[in-house]
C-alpha cells in the first residue's frame, strides 16, 4: 500500500535529511550553516530570489562560509528539480523561465526554508545553552 504525504512533510522529510548530513560538519561549519539558513528567507524578500540565490551560488566553497552557502544553494536545486519546478541548472532555470515559474520556485523555496530554519535551530550546534 502506498502511503500519501503532504507536500509540507515531503519537505521536511528532505530538510531534515540535509540539516542531519550536516551534523558531521565541524562547530564552525554548523554555526555558519545554521546562520546562512536563517538569514535567506529575509535575503529573498528583500533583494528577490535570483539576486539571493546567485549570492549564494557566488561564495566558493573553499572560503569561510563557502560549505554552508554552496550546500544551501545545492540543496535548494536539488529540491526544485525533485519537485519538477525546474529542470536545469538552477541560475540558468532562474535566468530562462517565465515570471510564473520564478514565482513558484520562489514560493516553494521560502516554504522549504521554513523547515530547514526549523531543523538548523533543533539539530546544529549552538552559540550558548539556551538554544540560540
């Protein structure tokens, strides 16, 4: 029998499979990581998903940050391609798609940040031992 999911679950259930891959990462990289998802949604808004995500796809993965930011913006591809949004790379389906398609990656990806602020907040390591 197979078993329904909700679209919410099915992005938690990725979400918290990425944010657990991050667990191994070093105090650093976590605390990083654990910023970086907190600060897209507000990024988005402000500046627009392109702008945000191009910020992100920007940092090389081997300056400071560049682990936290490049497995942000992987993780966010990868999920648009799941979720047949976009079926390219993710700067070229963001340069190339109509307004329509943007505004669908754009809706989809706030509410998959909504789990992963979630999960960064419950699962990676912490500045202080009240949580934050």
């Amino acid at each position: 029998m197979s078993t329904m999911q909700l679209q919410s679950q099915l992005r938690a259930k990725f979400a918290l499979a990425s944010i657990t891959e991050a667990q191994s990462w070093s105090k650093d990289e976590q605390k990083e990581l654990k910023a970086y998802v907190q600060s897209l949604p507000a990024m988005i808004q402000i500046n627009g998903f392109g702008q945000a995500i191009a910020f992100y796809k920007a940092h090389p993965a081997a300056k400071k940050g560049g682990k936290a930011y490049q497995a942000i913006y992987s993780w966010i591809s990868t999920w648009l391609n799941q979720q047949q949004i976009f079926s390219t790379d993710l700067m070229q389906a963001i340069c190339n798609n109509d307004m329509a398609k943007y505004q669908q990656a754009t809706a989809e990806t706030q509410a998959l940040l909504v789990w992963f602020k979630k999960f960064a907040r419950a699962y990676l390591i912490t500045d202080d031992a009240n949580g934050g």
